[in-house]
C-alpha cells in the first residue's frame, strides 16, 4: 500500500470505533468523541465506509508526497555549499550568491529556514528585531 503506517493506524480506529457504534455499544456521538470529531464528520465517515470499506476510511491526502516538496538532495547540496564555502555569510547575502553562481531555485524563506532548522545560522528573536528597529519615538505624540 502507499499509504504511511500512521495513516494505517488511524484507519483501523476509525474503523474500530464505526464497528462499535455500528454494533450499539457506543452511540455515535460517543463515537464522535473517541474520535475527536464533530459527528456530522462520523456520520460521513459511516458512509464511505458502508460505500467503500475500510478503503473508504483512508485520508488520500497522504497518499503521494506533495509535488511543491523541495528534493532533499538540493537541500542538502545547499546546507553543504553553506557549511563548505560561504560559512558566516548572512542568508541574504548567501541566497543571492546561490542563485548567481549555483543554480539555486528555492525561495530566500525557504533556504533561511533550511539553514536556521540546521543550526547553522541563528534566527532572529523578537528583542533582536526590536533593537534593530531602534527607539519608538513616542513623545512626539504626546500632548504637552
């Protein structure tokens, strides 16, 4: 199957708490409430899977990766160009460089977070940014 093994999990409880319901042991709002759903969404469930089975009950959107997914041989080519040759540089500045001279396709936010996720450079906190902002200059709207 294509499916991961917690979306195997999670269909096999669903599929636990409908038979149960199904059966009477529980009602369906009980079986809503196992299930952390509203019970309109249970009442859906109910009938893809009398349509469908247990197939029915599978999440498809986990069925194939994303194709908007960056390759992770990229990401590690730009993570070893950063610590290989540009290690220092601000991520602007790295960012600009990779396009020019390396090909580099992904966007600045994503290329920041790629290197703020492998620690190679620091994110920014709020009193970092603040400071950078520099002084709010209330008293110029101050009544007098």
């Amino acid at each position: 199957m294509l499916y991961p093994a917690t979306a195997v999990e999670r269909t096999m409880k669903v599929q636990e708490v409908i038979l149960r319901a199904l059966s009477g042991a529980l009602s369906w709002l009980q079986a809503a409430d196992i299930l952390g759903i509203h019970p309109r969404s249970l009442r859906r469930w109910r009938a893809r899977y009398e349509a469908d089975g247990i197939l029915g009950l599978y999440d498809h959107r986990h069925r194939r990766p994303s194709r908007l997914k960056a390759p992770v041989a990229e990401v590690q080519r730009i993570l070893r160009l950063y610590r290989e040759k540009y290690l220092g540089f601000n991520v602007r500045h790295f960012h600009h460089l990779a396009r020019r001279d390396h090909g580099v396709t992904l966007s600045y936010s994503f290329v920041k977070l790629a290197l703020q996720d492998a620690g190679l450079v620091k994110a920014k906190s709020l009193d970092d940014l603040s400071r950078m902002r520099g002084v709010v200059h209330t008293h110029r709207y101050s009544s007098q």
